[in-house]
C-alpha cells in the first residue's frame, strides 16, 4: 500500500508538468489515477466497497480541506475581502439555496426523479470547491476582482450546502425540517465559525511568539498544530469548522509574527499534499463500470447545472453589486466543482436510515454527483483560459523563477524581504542601482535575470524582467510594490522613497 502511494504520487507530480501544457487541470489527473488502481481498476487498492470505507475517506477529506482553506485565507488580501465580501457571501448563501432549488427543480421535472432524491442531489452538488477553484486560479490567473470573488465564495459555501444536505436527509429519514432551528443553526454556523477564526488566529500567533525555539523544526511542527487545533475546536464547538479555518488563515496572512515566511511555505506544502491525497482518495472510492448506467443522467443534470443553473444564480446574487456581463460570465464560469460535493455525496450512505426507501439510491447519488464533478472539471478548467481570454479579463501569470530569497526569522524584526517584478514597459531599464532613490533602510540583495542570480552592486544595470529581492521594513511594501511595477516612473532625480531619515 505505501509503495502503490508512493508510486502514484511521483506519477501525479511529474504528469503535472504535462497537465500544465494541455490545461488539464492536475485534479482530474489524480482523479484519473486513483480511478484506475482502485477496486474497478487494476484492483491494487481495494476500497470503497463498505461504509466504513466511506466513512474513513470522509474523515481523511475533510481534515485536507482544513489545510486547503487554511492556505486559501492566508493567501487572501484584507483589501480583496474587504472589496469582495459582500457578492461572495451573497452566492455562499443565497446562492447555494438557489442552486439547490433551481436544480432540483430541473432535475425532478427532466429526468422523472423523485422530488426529495432531486433536492437532495441539487443541495449536495450545489457548492463549488475551494481545492478545485484554487488550483485552476494559480494555472490561470485572471483579474483580481472576478479571482477573490471565486475564492471567497468557495471557501465560505461548504457551511450552506453542509446544512441543506443534511437537512434533505433529516426530512427522507422521516423528520420535518423545522425552519426556526435551520435558521439558528445557520447563523451558528456562519457567525460562530468567523468569530471562532479570528478567536484561534490570535492564539496562533501567540503560540509563535511564545514558542522562542532555536529550532525552526518546531516551528513546522507548531505550524501543523495550529491548523489542526483551529479545526478541531470549530467540530467541537459545532461551528462551520471550515469557515474557522478559513478565517483563522485570513487573519494570520494579514498579521505580523515569528516564522510568518516559514510557516506560509509549511502550509503552501501541505494544502498541495492535501489537494493530492483527496484526489487521489476520491478516485479510489469510485467505481468507473457503475458510471456507464448514469452517465446520460449525468450529462443532462451537468448541463443543467452548468449553462441554466449557475448563470442565473451568478447574475441574481451580484444584481446589487458593480459588475459587468463579462466578469460575471467568468464567475459564471469559474464555479468549478470538486472534493466538497464528492465528499457531501458519501452522507447519504453514511446518515440515511437503511430502512429508508430511499437507501437503495445512495449508490446512483454517489455516481451521479462524482460525474457531474468530473465533467465540470473537464469542461470549465480546462476552457476556463479561453473564456477569460475571450472575456479579455486573464492577468499574466507571475514569472516563475528557480531563484527565492526569503528572510526566515524566528525572533521579533520589522524587516522583511519582498519580491519585485520590473515589467516590460519599466522605464528603470538602463538605470544603474545607484540612480534609485532608495533609503538607506533598503538593500537589493539579489538580482534574478533570465533564472541567474547576479549579486547586485551600485553600478548595476538594471534590465526589462529583472526580479529583484529588496530588504526593507515591513511597512514600506505597498510603496515598494508601487514604485517598481509602475509602468512609468518619476524623474529619477525625484526625492527619495519617504521613510525615516537616516542618521
């Protein structure tokens, strides 16, 4: 078992350079790897066949979804949420309950499905995924309003499509939905889960501040426990535990503390480990001959909820917020699924009373559900760059160089160091060091161009493209960014980028 683990994660991880050439999101790649050794493949791995199984895969997703919405709040800007919360809080709610109903609706009327067992596939399928939003957003950058309004949304959605999927198989189990208790729950959930986040954000930061270690190992193990911690009070506090650590990242990504740069690349590391082992996980517990029975059921209910469901939800839940046709086609668009609805999928087998009659269909959900995800993925990640092409709303990707610089410190410092990117229309081009209007607060330290690193001096020249890594204050990054990626610059004989005065 570790050996076919092993093997199957060096598989995924050089395939992804192919991936990466034919935009095939690398999701689908571990999807299709783990389809191929499980039970209905080459049988290497025989899982999935029992609840237990379900129910092991369930835990195991669900404690890689931390890690995942973890990275994903850390990565997001005060400025972005602060800018974007309003329409993503919008299509995690409102939206959700929509897309529920709207293809639930569409399911019972077009496929003759009772109309429960239709509630309950729309609710389970209604959330996009953080995992699969996030991959495909680093493959393909787009503009930062349409990108943070993803984001966000698929973060903050699970809680909504939780509840309702529950609820469904709470009233097909013979209960009654009772209104009052929904709508408390859902508050609970949601405000409960973002206070608990910025609750457990400050103990996080405490805790690295506190840990005053010379070795930075226990700051990656403290790193792990943090995550771990946040989401293990949310289950026991019976908040949204996602939206916790989703939150608890938010706020820590926007705060200063020891090992900040160290403890970013532990959890860049794990959020991509977890999106593997769920991928890879999630094809294993599906059986690929079970799917040549739904598949026209799945097609019908994939286009549904792609080309009716999603665009009327996207264009009703922004109604009240400035944006254009063309950024909410691409939020249209961008609303991929992946792990979460999958995962929902196994609650059915998993909290359905056997004696249920609708027991015997959990199976059909399942396949039905891991279809649809698959055909979304296929289909919008990997048009998703033609589409925003088309729309004219894709960004450059950052360069990637094979150069980084970090400055890792484990003790209290108001320094930093921040990565600046001269673009080609820079007019810095030909201008020596020297001719900066640095502070003497500042230092370039490394020069990277065309992937060589060149140590700099004051009579070097600068060049279109040139990557350098600035040490410099905390405080003075907005100005640092600002200066250097200005298309066009000041006279150079401007005064000095402000700061302190130099004795």
């Amino acid at each position: 078992m570790i050996l076919i683990l092993a093997v199957l994660l060096l598989a995924g991880t050089f395939s992804t350079k192919l991936t990466g050439k034919l935009g095939v999101p690398v999701l689908l790649l571990f999807l299709a790897l783990g389809m191929a050794v499980g039970s209905d493949g080459l049988n290497l791995i025989n899982f999935g066949a029992t609840v237990e199984d379900k129910t092991l895969a369930g835990n195991i997703a669900n404690l890689a979804l931390a890690f995942i919405l973890f990275e994903s709040g850390f990565g997001t800007k005060r400025s972005a949420l602060k800018k974007y919360f309003g329409p993503s809080l919008s299509l995690a709610t409102v939206g959700i309950v929509l897309t529920a109903l709207g293809l639930g609706v569409l399911i019972s009327f077009l496929l003759g499905i009772d109309f429960k067992t239709a509630l309950l596939i729309g609710s389970i399928i209604s959330s996009t995924d953080a995992a699969a939003v996030n991959a495909i957003l680093k493959q393909r950058p787009v503009r930062e309003k349409v990108a943070s309004t993803l984001q966000i949304e698929s973060a903050a959605n699970d809680p909504m499509a939780i509840l309702l999927t529950l609820l469904m198989i709470n009233i097909m189990n013979g209960g009654t939905g009772n209104p009052a208790l929904f709508t408390a729950e859902l508050i609970w959930q949601f405000g409960g889960g973002i206070l608990l986040g910025y609750i457990m954000a400050q103990v996080g930061i405490f805790l690295f501040r506190k840990l005053n270690s010379d070795n930075k190992g226990y700051y990656y193990v403290l790193s792990a426990a943090v995550v771990l911690l946040i989401y293990g009070v949310g289950i026991e506090t019976k908040v949204s535990a996602m939206l916790a650590v989703f939150f608890a990242g938010y706020w820590m990504g926007n705060s200063n503390f020891i090992f900040k740069r160290g403890f970013s690349f532990m959890i860049d590391g794990m959020s991509t480990l977890a999106n593997t082992i769920v991928f890879l996980l999630l094809g294993i517990l599906v059986f690929p001959s079970q799917m040549t029975t739904i598949w026209k059921e799945g097609l019908i209910i994939a286009a549904a909820l792609i080309f009716i469901v999603r665009p009327l939800t996207v264009w009703i839940c922004t109604a009240f917020f400035k944006f254009n046709w063309k950024e909410r086609t691409m939020i249209t668009w961008g609303g991929v699924k992946g792990a979460v609805p999958i995962v929902l999928a196994t609650y059915p087998s998993l909290y359905l009373n056997p004696d249920s009659p609708y027991f015997n269909e959990t199976a059909a959900i399942f396949n039905i559900v891991f279809f649809v995800v698959a055909v979304s993925c296929l289909l919008q990640g990997t048009t998703l760059s033609s589409v925003g092409k088309a729309l004219k709303l894709m960004i450059p990707p950052k360069p990637q160089s094979f150069y980084s610089v970090e400055l890792l410190t484990m003790k209290e410092t108001e320094y930093d160091m921040f990565e600046v990117q001269l673009d080609e229309a820079s007019d810095l081009e030909g201008k020596k060091i020297s001719e900066l209007p640095l502070e003497q607060d500042m230092l370039i330290t490394v020069i990277i161009r065309k992937n060589k690193m060149i140590p700099p001096r004051g009579g070097t020249v600068l060049r279109k493209e040139d990557t350098l890594f600035i040490l410099a204050p905390r405080n003075r990054e907005q100005e640092l960014t600002n200066y250097f990626s200005n298309i066009k610059h000041a006279d150079m004989d401007a005064p000095a980028l402000s700061g302190p005065e130099q004795n």
